[in-house]
C-alpha cells in the first residue's frame, strides 16, 4: 500500500508533454504471496483482478484482491460473454412507455426503452447490463439497432397514431462523425418522418466536446429531430449549456420528485426547473410520476408532459397500441382538482 500511494502522489505532479501540461492517474490492484498466489503468474493474474475492480471504482485508486473480487470477475467475464452472444442472437426487444401531454390529456409519444430477456439469466435489469455495454464497446451497434427498431415500430404506429412520437435514449459514445450518416439512414429505410423522433442525451455530453455537440445537435435539429436532455440536474453543473446549445426539452429526473410531498427543497428545485424551461421556450417532461398528487404538482406548477406508472408500466408494442387507443382508460388520471 505504501508503494501505491507513493507512486500516486509522484505521478499526482503535473508534467509538461509537447508544451501542454499533463496529469496522471493510476488505478493499482495488489496481490499478497502467499494468501493470494503462490507464483509470479498466478499472483499477476489475480492483482489484475484486483487492478479492474480499482478501475471501476473511478481514477487513483487501488484495490487488494479477494475471493469474492475473483468471482466478482468471473460473474463479469460471464455476462459479457451472454451479452456478446445477445447482440447475435438477438435476445434483446424494446418496451414502450407513453408520455402524456396534462394539457390536452392525451398520449403525445412514447420512450423506446431496451430490455434483455436472457434465456440463462431470464430479465435483466438495463442498470446491470447498458454501463457494461458501454465499457464493452458494444453500445454502438447496440444503439443503432435500438434507434432503427424504434423507428420502425413508430412508422408502424402512424396509421393508427400518426401523431405519436418516439424517443430514443443515445449513449454519448454513439455521438460521433458517424451519428449524422447513421441517424440519415435509419430514418431512410423505415420511412418514419424526422418531426416523430426525440433523441434523449444526458447532460454529460456536455463535458466532452460542446462545439461538436453544437454542431451535431444544429444539423440534428435542421432535419427535424428534437433532442431532449435526460435526467435533468443530477450531471452537467452549468446551465450555458441551455442558452448556447440547440435543445428542445428538459427531462425532470425522477429523484427530484420521489417523496416530493414531504420534501420542500425538492418542490422548489422542480418549480425552478419548470419556470426555466418555460422561460426559455423548452418543453418539459416528468419521469416516475405514480400517484395524482403528484400530478397535480406538476400541473399547479406549469409542466407540459408526465410518463410513469400512474398511467402506463413500459409495455411491449402490441399491447401499448391498446393502450392508446383506449382512451377512456387511462384519461380517468386526470380527474384531478
């Protein structure tokens, strides 16, 4: 342990490459002879071990190995494997939950959400599974198939719900030169009109590399897509984002609203938010909304559109189709005071 830390305050200290001053962090795993290995390869293998499970748990740190580290790895290397064989074998299909405009009370569009029914590990949860794919590198083709279904399936919709409009969660690593071109040819082959699809980004996005998400997000807009920041005020801390970049809705993170009867400060950050969004001409959509009261905040408060279970669980295409169309089903939410 004092051989890491020692080496990490070293390398704490900034040096300069090609004129530009450089940092550095190191992430170490430690295994111990004899507990832990009894030779060089065994213990390199299980000070690995050691050095992932360091690597996850964020820059500069360090780990000493275990047993449980080792099945942890080995449960890992497991669900990357079924994951790698899933994209293949394509184990995985999208659910469907409505966003409601308390306005008009009616069913505006619906979020693509992804899902794996495993044939081994049965549902598993996308918290579990979606961060793998991401350190994976599978999250791409992943992202592409999920964007070119979901717009399938709304063009398929728009004979019945030609209004209804789709949105598609996008990872970060999937915005690159190529997003343009990809998004141009998926919204080709399915037909679908550019006006029905929302991409949603998390604030982090903005961290990264604001000029070319300006730009992205300009030519984005200019073939009518709309783009809405998911999870609003739980990443990105500045708001220049939301004066200098091309948006068109702010997603209130379910967080702010759990237990918001009870929680003053909570209250005040959704109204906040709300006066914002309307104050900069942006829409505003409120995730995990499960109970009338709640519903009634955020319509006293001046919010545009609610999704969450008081009205719909995600649902499979066929049986969201019936949901919609059943009207009277799911207007009764709004017999509110």
């Amino acid at each position: 342990m004092r051989v890491v830390t020692r080496l990490q305050s070293a390398l704490a200290l900034p040096f300069t490459l090609e004129d530009k001053s450089v940092l550095l962090s190191i992430s170490a795993g430690i295994a111990l002879y004899p507990e832990n290995g009894s030779c060089a390869a065994e213990l390199m293998d299980n000070a690995d071990v050691a050095q992932e499970q360091a690597k996850l748990s964020g820059q500069n740190h360090y780990t000493f190995y275990s047993s449980d580290l080792n099945k942890t790895a080995t449960d890992r290397l497991a669900l990357e494997e079924d994951l790698r064989y899933a994209l293949e074998a394509k184990e995985f299909e999208l659910y469907y939950q409505p966003k409601m405009d308390i306005r008009n009370q009616t069913a505006v569009g619906v979020e693509a959400l992804l899902r794996w029914n495993s044939p081994a590990r049965g549902f598993v949860s996308p918290m579990e599974f979606i961060p793998l794919c991401e350190q994976m590198g599978i999250i791409k083709p992943l992202g592409e198939w999920v964007l070119e279904s979901a717009c399938q399936q709304a063009k398929a919709w728009h004979s019945e719900m030609p209004e209804l409009k789709v949105s598609v969660n996008v990872s970060s690593l999937q915005l690159d030169k190529d997003f343009i071109d990809t998004v141009k040819a998926v919204i080709a082959k399915s037909g679908l009109d550019p006006k029905c699809l929302d991409l949603e980004i998390t604030e982090g996005i903005f961290l990264e590399n604001k000029c070319m998400v300006s730009e992205l997000f300009s030519e984005l807009r200019s073939m009518g897509i709309t783009i809405s920041i998911d999870d609003f005020g739980t990443g990105y801390s500045s708001l220049s984002y939301l004066r200098d970049l091309p948006i068109d809705t702010l997603k209130i993170d379910r967080s702010f609203l759990m237990n918001i009867e009870e929680d003053d400060t909570s209250k005040a950050i959704v109204n906040s938010i709300i006066t914002l969004a309307n104050g900069l001409h942006l829409n505003t959509v409120a995730e995990g909304v499960e109970d009338v009261a709640l519903l009634n905040f955020l319509i006293q408060g001046g919010c545009r559109e609610v999704q969450g279970y008081l009205f719909s669980p995600p649902l499979p295409p066929e049986a969201l189709s019936q949901w919609v169309l059943d009207v009277e089903a799911w207007r009764c939410h709004f017999s509110f005071t």
